[in-house]
C-alpha cells in the first residue's frame, strides 16, 4: 500500500519537493519512499516517510544487510539524512524559489586554445500556481565572443565593465511542477561563448555570467557565477 495522500503531501512540502539526501530539487519526479519497507513492516505514517530523487531512490532500495557491497543506505541513516534536510527547509522557507534555475553549459568544441561553450538555463515552478509568462536576462562580459540565436541583445555597463546583456521571453504559461528550459541547447536558439587565448586569464580572474528571471507572480531570481566555475578547462 503506498502512503495516504495526506502523508505524502506533508512529507513533499517538509522537504521542498527536493531529494532528502542529495538534495536535488526533484519536482514531478521525487519519490516518497518508505525507510523500512512495507515488507519488513514499515508502516505507513510520516515517521517511515523520506523524499528521494529517482538515482538516491534506486540506490536506498538496494539495502539489504545480507549483502555487505558498497557503502549502503541504512534505515538509520536516511532517517538522519531526512531529519537534517527537513529542518533546514524549516529555517530556509523562501529556498524552493531561489534555487529552482538551474545554470550549467555544455561543451561544444574544445581544442589547446579555443574552447566553445553553450550556456543552458532551466526553471522550475516550485509555487503552487502557474506563471503568465517570462523573462529572462543573462550578462556575459563583453570581451567573451558570444553568438547566439534568437536573443534581444544590447551593451550595458556593470560595475564599470561592459557586458552584453541577452534577453528572451515567453507568454508561454509555466505550470506548478513544470520545468521549461529558459536558456535551451537547440539549433537555431541558444548561447554559444568562446574561451580562447586572448581572454583566457581574463575569464579565470574576474569573468561572471549573471543572470535574472522574471515571472508574473513571484520574485525576480538573480544570480551570478564566476565563469571558470562554470567550466572545465
Ligand atoms: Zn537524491
């Protein structure tokens, strides 16, 4: 028998909807799973109640004290893992909104001394309504070759260096639940930066992507991150 409705519900909204020990924000893909298998007579009650993403999900199921491989996931410890997550969702209540855009790349090429990135940008609604709507900005720095599809783009100035700043938009409805890729790694729509020799030591020093998400009914999300973090060199 899976959990009542009503356990699941609170054991979701204690964790963010996020994986109780890695904790990845998991929306429609997170598992309420049971610490103690029904099997072995867990019951169905909050207590036996842990929030998993489906990797960490895979992996606590392969607990079995029989077979001693790997460093497995013990009833115990999850139940700490759990308990430690649920009380910094308790003192983080605003979490869920911040972290929900996801900034990462892709390579594209990459030779001794060119390499070609793809910036990807994903959203996910964490609120319980659906957005009318978005927008989103990235910032590059202006000595960063980019070329891109399908973006508005103009230069701005940024703690007195110069930035090309990216903007796109969507009327789109984004629902509660719902992952849309902002920033997406597509033929003819995507953002394409280069390293190369001439700006190399720049982009390790000081060079940042920063960015800011506008939706219809919460706040903006900003945020930045150095580029050499961003990449493998
Ligand atoms: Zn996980």
């Amino acid at each position: 028998m899976p959990f009542p409705r009503v356990v699941r519900d609170e054991a979701l909204v204690k964790s963010h909807r996020r994986c109780c020990v890695c904790h990845e924000f998991g929306g429609r893909s997170v598992n309420v799973h049971h610490i103690v298998q029904e099997a072995d007579g867990g019951p169905n009650v909050i207590e036996n109640a842990i929030c998993l993403c489906l990797r960490c999900h895979a992996e606590a199921g392969h607990f079995n004290p029989r077979h001693p491989m790997g460093t497995k996931y013990s009833p115990d410890e999850l139940r700490a893992h759990r308990d430690q997550w649920w009380s910094h969702c308790q003192t983080h209540p605003d979490e869920p909104l911040g972290l929900c855009l996801e900034v990462g790349f892709m390579v594209r090429s990459r030779t001794a001394d060119l390499h070609k990135y793809r910036l990807v940008i994903g959203y996910t609604n964490t609120l319980t309504q659906a957005h009318d709507g978005w927008k989103a900005q990235v910032y590059i720095p202006a000595y960063v070759p980019v070329e891109v599809g399908d973006f508005d783009r103009c230069d701005v100035r940024i703690d007195g260096a110069v930035y090309v700043e990216l903007e796109t938009q969507s009327s789109a409805k984004v629902f509660p639940g719902e992952t849309i890729e902002v920033v997406p790694n597509m033929q003819h729509f995507f953002l394409e930066y280069e390293v190369n020799h001439s700006n190399y030591n720049q982009v390790l020093r000081a060079g940042k992507v920063i960015w800011k998400f506008f939706t219809s009914n919460a706040p903006v999300i900003e945020g930045e991150k150095p580029l050499a973090e961003l990449q493998e060199f």
